[in-house]
C-alpha cells in the first residue's frame, strides 16, 4: 500500500487528487498551495502561515463571494434556458 508519506514532491504533485486531504495538509507549503488550487481553498487557507497561500485564499473567496451574487435578467434566464433545452436536446 502507498502511504503520503513516501511519496516524493513530485510524486505528491502528481498523485495529490487520490490523497486530497493529505495534499492540503502536507508540511511542504508548495505541495499545499498546488493542492488548493487544483482542489479548491478551504476557508482555513486564510490562516495559514505561508503568506502566497493566505494572499490566494482570500482572492479566491473574493471571486467566490462574487460569483455567488451574479444575478440575471429574465431576458437572460429565458435565453440560457433556449440554449440549455436546445443542448440537451429538448
């Protein structure tokens, strides 16, 4: 069985999506920071010490919350809705 732990950098850069919670939790602030990204910020990101890692954190939840608050017209919603019906082949 492979452990974390054995795995060298580049083997953890590569492998960090079967062992997630093990990428984002590494002692290596490289392998985290490319864990975050590819797997997505937790809010705890915000604190951690490696400052390239807090700096994009809290850029990432403010594009989130942004995202988050998109609104559209009706006009908008009707003509995505066409597309959407017209994809799926409705």
């Amino acid at each position: 069985m492979v452990k974390w732990d054995e795995l060298s950098f580049n083997e953890k850069l590569t492998c960090m999506s079967l062992f997630p919670e093990h990428a984002k939790q590494d002692e290596n602030d490289c392998i985290r920071l490319h864990a975050y990204r590819a797997l997505g910020f937790p809010e705890e990101a915000e604190q951690d010490d490696y400052e390239d890692i807090k700096n994009q954190a809290e850029l990432y939840f403010k594009i989130k919350n942004k995202l988050e608050t998109v609104t559209i017209t009706k006009k908008e919603y009707e003509i995505l809705n066409e597309i959407l019906k017209k994809y799926l082949g409705e």
